[in-house]
C-alpha cells in the first residue's frame, strides 16, 4: 500500500509541475535583480520551470503598474497596501519580500546637509526640524508621513525625478525616503546625493507580488513556491546574499530608530 500511495503522490507532484510563463517588469537602477532572481529560485525549488520575458528593460514605475492592470506584465512587486489588495485588476499574495526591510527607512540628502539630523532623537525633534520629503504620486509613504505629522510633497509622473528634486531643493524638497534594500545602490546611481547617516523611520510594511488578473492561474502557483521558499531558507538565503554588506555601509545598528504610526 505504502509504494502505491507514494507513487500517487510521485505523479501527482510531476503533474503539478509546469512550465511558468511570466512576463516582469525590468528598471535602468537593476531594482528589479533580487525579485527576478527570488521567482526563479522558488520555482525551481518547487520543481517548476520558470521562462522569464522582460518586454522592456527600462520601465517608469508608474507604466509597469498600468501594464500589469493590463496584462501586459504577469506580475510586479509592490508594497502592499489595502487599496491594492482589493483592486479587481489585481491578485495580491499576501507574503513579504523583504523580511520588512523595505519599510526601515533611510534618507538621501544634499550632501551639504548630512549633518543636519544628527541631535535627531524621536519622531517629535525629527518633526521639529520642519524638513520636508518628496514622494512618487499616491506612494503608500506619503500616507505615513501625513499620518505622522510630517511634511510631504507629492511628484506625479516619473518618481525618479526626485534625485535631482532634491539636490536641487526643487518644490522645497529636503530629503527623499528609501527603504533599507534600495539605499545604497541609489547612492551609487546618484553620488551627487549623500545618505543620512543617523537615522531610520521604520514602519510596519512590505513588499508583496501582484499578479494580474488576467493570470489568476499563477498566484496558487507562486505563493506555494514563495511559502516553500521562506520554509527551505531560500527567501533569507538571498536577503542575506544581496543586503549582508549595507549592514556595516550604512553603520545600521548604531542608527536611531524612529518608529511611524502605520496606517491601514
């Protein structure tokens, strides 16, 4: 009985398996490396055979949302929110990317200001400063920020912008907020720009995968590979080969730790 009950699992596992088709976005930063490689990664190990297409390889943030609402990219990496996990057009898979990493906030600066936050120590002094950050349109930031009584401008359109915004004080922009996993290669595509280097505002939030809804069929398949992924090691395996060295770069554990309020 035993040989025949695993041989039944053995073809139910290879009829399982398939090839998985996914369209994904690529940007000109190389943001995009870590989710492709984690995708791939967690459905080889769940014994699938990823194809991976990527139509451009230099997106606007902003399009490839447009394009996964409309099928033209299967899936995108975004942080989640409650607004998106009831969008029709969307099939959320409620697990984190990031280990949360993505909310622990860092800030680029002028370099003429890196020291302007340094007798920074509580959200109320941070406050007190009067500084003000710049944000994409609709960003789940600027949410945080407003709800935590800090000063926010909102850029529409291409949200890379913001670099020279800030370099430049344009609209009256201080400082532009980057999560802990995207810091540090920002600072490299825009040394004009210098990283804050007491601080972190952490909120409780990360990124997830959105999959079309044209594609409904790959969220059960993703999300098995993503939780198989977390339970093997694999997820921490690649947060820990892509951010071990940002730890010591960016003196992490030294820094002040600023809780937000994270709105719903």
């Amino acid at each position: 009985m035993w040989k025949f009950l695993a041989g039944l699992c053995l073809v139910s596992a290879q009829a399982y398996a398939a090839t998985v088709e996914l369209r994904l976005p690529a940007y000109s930063d190389d943001s995009h490396i870590y989710y492709h490689e984690l995708l791939e990664q967690a459905l080889i190990e769940a014994g699938h055979t990823p194809v991976i297409d990527v139509p451009s390889s230099n997106l606007p943030q902003k399009r490839a949302e447009s394009m996964l609402r409309n099928g033209q990219l299967s899936l995108v990496w975004l942080l989640a929110s409650e607004e998106r996990n009831q969008d029709p057009s969307l099939v959320a898979i409620n697990m984190g990317l990031t280990n949360g990493l993505i909310g622990h906030r860092l800030l680029l600066v002028p370099r003429s200001e890196v020291d302007a936050y340094r007798f920074v120590g509580s959200l109320e002094e941070f406050r007190d400063l009067n500084k003000t950050g710049g944000f994409g349109k609709n960003w789940f930031d600027v949410k945080v920020w407003q709800a935590n009584q800090l000063k926010t401008v909102e850029v529409d359109g291409e949200w890379r912008r913001l670099y020279k915004m800030v370099a430049n004080h344009k609209r009256g922009i201080d400082y532009f907020s980057r999560g802990f996993t995207e810091i540090v290669n920002d600072s490299l595509q825009h040394p004009y720009l210098a990283i804050e280097p007491y601080l972190v505002l952490q909120y409780q939030r990360d990124f997830q995968f959105y999959v079309s809804s044209s594609e409904p069929e790959l969220a059960p398949i993703i999300e098995e590979a993503l939780k198989k992924a977390e339970d093997s090691g694999l997820l921490d395996k690649l947060i820990e080969e892509y951010w071990r060295e940002d730890f010591d770069l960016l003196n992490y554990r030294k820094r002040v730790v600023i809780e937000l309020t994270t709105p719903k």
